[in-house]
C-alpha cells in the first residue's frame, strides 16, 4: 500500500509486452502514483519522450523514472517523418521480450471530449494488449481494471474502454471527460 492506496489487477501485470491507458490524468500526481504503483505491482512502465529530452542532464532523471526516447527523425530512404504510431511499434519491434508503455490518451490535464486514439493503433499494430489503467481518487485503487484485445472493432473496443474509465473517479473530476464519441 502507498499512502492508503490499495492495488488492484496485479495478476494482470503477466501482459509484459503492452499498451497501458493511464487515465484519468487529471492532475501531476497521476503520474508518480502511476508510476509508483506499476513498479510496486511488478510492472515497470516506460513513458514516450522527445528523443532531445533524452539527453544529458535530462537523461538522469527521465531515464531512470521510465523515458524511452522516441525518434521521429526524417527516414534516410523517403525523408518523411514516422507517425507517433509508426515510431512507438518500432519500439515493441526494438524490446521483443518486455515493454509496457503508459499511454495518456486525454493528452493533457485538461478537460478533453474528444481522447487521441494513437494507443490503440498502437496496440493493433504491434500485436500487443491494451491494458486498462486506472487511478481512483474516490476508492484510493490504483491498478488495472481490464485487458482488451485490440480486434477489427474499433468503436466496439472504444465503447468498452469508456465503461470502464466511466466508473473512475479523477483526482479533478471537472477536468475528466470520457470520449463523446464512444460514450
């Protein structure tokens, strides 16, 4: 337990290679109970960053909390850019034993009524498992409520996902909305 939280879905940390939704993300403690909570159930997760972020003296405190440098660098062959979902499935493609990458589809604090989908595509595409991560405030839980398996349905799985984080309480509820579409 950290600080009164109870943990919950920890025999669903057996998913290594996956997605992870942390939501609601309403405020900057989510992250360092997220965190907090993930490596004291025996998932360590790993959080996207800015490939410039991941440098010194950045890279000593982002590195050991969970960055992974994400390179969105022009392609040598074509010269375009990657799209974050082609840059993140290279990432499952480059750790094939043990990746777990926390996903914040809000993508931001603040109130959003629309979430940004990347982290199912990213799942899809990988072939990897999205895992139904979850703080709330109200119950003191963190932990994983759910796996979903990303299939040809993609409203049927947002519609699923939305239950789910529907009966979530946030740190700021005013701040967290469900996805208009799917809800």
């Amino acid at each position: 337990m950290l600080r009164g939280w109870r943990f919950v879905g920890k025999e669903l940390t057996e998913h290594r290679r996956c997605v992870v939704v942390a939501a609601p993300h309403t405020s900057n403690w989510d992250l360092i109970y997220t965190i907090a909570s993930f490596e004291l159930m025996g998932l360590p997760l790993r959080f996207t960053i800015k490939r410039e972020w991941m440098r010194f003296p950045f890279n000593l405190i982002l590195g050991p909390v969970g960055g992974l440098a994400i390179d969105r660098r022009p392609r040598a062959e074509t010269g375009e850019r990657p799209s974050m979902v082609e840059a993140m499935v290279t990432l499952f493609d480059e750790h094939p034993d043990e990746l777990a990458i926390a996903v914040t589809p809000e993508g931001t604090r603040s109130r959003r009524e629309r979430w940004r989908s990347g982290f199912y595509h990213v799942a899809r595409e990988a072939g990897v498992p999205i895992l139904l991560g979850y703080l709330d405030y109200g119950k003191k839980e963190a932990g994983i409520g759910k796996v979903i398996i990303p299939g040809d349905d993609f409203e049927s799985d947002m519609r699923e996902i939305m239950a789910f984080y529907a009966q979530v309480e946030a740190h700021s509820p005013a701040k967290f909305a469900l996805d208009q579409r799917f809800s």
